[in-house]
C-alpha cells in the first residue's frame, strides 16, 4: 500500500465529492469538518456510482428504544438502491454483509494523501 497525493486540502470543499483517480480507482473524497474521507465510487450492492449518493445524519435508536437522529453520523446512500453506509468505516447501517471500500487519508504539507 503506498501514500498517493491527489488534492490540496483547500480546494475541497466542505460537503461535496470531488473525484480522483489512484491506481486506476476511482475515488470519491468529501470533506467533512475536519475530517477527509475517502470511498471507491462503486456500490458493493449493484455496482452504482456511489458517490453522486446524498451524505446525510442518521436515524439512531439506544438500548432503551429511543428513536433519535444523529446529524453528525455520516452516512452515505447510495443513489440507485439507497442502501446506507456509515461514511468513516464503510460499514451498512442495515445488517448485511457488503461494505463500501474505504481507503484512509491524512493532509501533508497542505495536500490530501489517501492510502491505496
């Protein structure tokens, strides 16, 4: 695995996908606070560009049955199926199997690094 520069930091803006290529991968990143994160632009489920799917909170439930919504939970859903998944690990909100691949990423002298 190797650290690819792809983007200065500042030309992210906050809350919208900008595409990348590394490795012949396509690779959505978002900006959100202070967090960068980086997705293959390919839905586990059918295959769907991923990333042209909304990023919103989430409906939440505790152990008590309270039913809440977590606007800080990123979650990422896709456009054709809207399946749901937890933007930080790639995880689905709903219990299947599939997960979205996640790649990390760190800011390095003011560029996005993403490990692929």
């Amino acid at each position: 695995m190797t650290w690819h520069r792809v983007v200065r930091h500042e030309e992210l803006a906050e809350g919208a996908w900008t595409m990348v290529t590394v490795e012949r991968k396509p690779i959505g990143l978002l900006r959100r606070g202070d967090a960068c994160h980086a997705v293959l632009n390919f839905c586990p489920h059918a295959g769907a560009p991923v990333c042209r799917g909304d990023v919103t909170g989430r409906v939440i439930c505790d152990e008590r049955g309270r039913v809440g919504y977590d606007a800080q939970a990123a979650t990422l859903r896709c456009p054709w199926h809207r399946w749901e998944f937890d933007l930080p690990s790639g995880r689905a909100v709903a219990p299947i199997r599939e997960r979205l691949k996640t790649f990390p990423t760190r800011v390095v002298e003011g560029m996005v690094e993403v490990l692929v």
